[in-house]
C-alpha cells in the first residue's frame, strides 16, 4: 500500500469517525522560516494545535527509514514542530489498518480540545 493509498485510507477513517472537523491536509507549517509539510493538522486545537505524518515506507526502506540525512532532518522537523507547541504523531501502516492510530487521534483531540 503506497503512502498516498495509507493518507486516503486515514483520511477515509477520520470522516467516518467524525474527527475531521478543522482538519487541514498537506498543513504548512513554522512559516516563514521553514516551510515543513504535515499530512494531517488540527491546528484550531489548543496548546499549539496536532499534528499527524503517516510513515508508510518502513517496509520498503520508504524515505524516513533509509538513514542517513532523511532521517535526521525528519527527526529535526518533528522537534522543532514540538518546540512550536504541536502534538506529533506518526503512524505506519499497521497501526493505520488495525484502527490504532484512529483511536490515539481521537484521544489526542480530546486531550487538546
């Protein structure tokens, strides 16, 4: 299942639970200074707003998994996001498909609302 197919999947979940109330996909964000991408936001949220990135190449030594440079700058863009005051959470696949991440999103957005 490609990346994109994994978002469409989340996204389709996220409606059906009724969670997708201000949410925002491909949300830019630290701007102007970094111009970072997250695949879902909930930037109206309290204390900084969610954020969600979908790792779907953990199996397929997908850009995040592969070392090196991308890792890091992965690493790098989460904390600085964190230092902004956004919750992250990344998912894979896996946690996707079984409704994991579903249930922490929902648990997120309380927690924040």
């Amino acid at each position: 299942m490609s990346k994109s197919e994994l978002e469409r999947e989340l996204e389709f979940q996220l409606h059906a639970a009724h969670l997708d109330e201000g949410m925002v996909r491909e949300f830019m964000f630290l701007k102007p200074t970094r111009r970072y991408r997250a695949d879902f936001a909930w930037p109206h949220l309290k204390r900084g707003g969610l954020l969600v990135e979908v790792d779907g190449g953990i199996w397929t030594r997908g850009r995040h998994t592969r070392g090196g440079n991308h890792y890091t700058e992965a690493c790098h863009r989460q904390n600085l996001a964190q230092l902004e005051g956004y919750m992250i959470l990344t998912f894979t696949q896996p946690q996707i498909q079984s409704g994991l991440a579903l249930d922490l999103i929902e648990r997120a957005i309380k927690l924040r609302s």
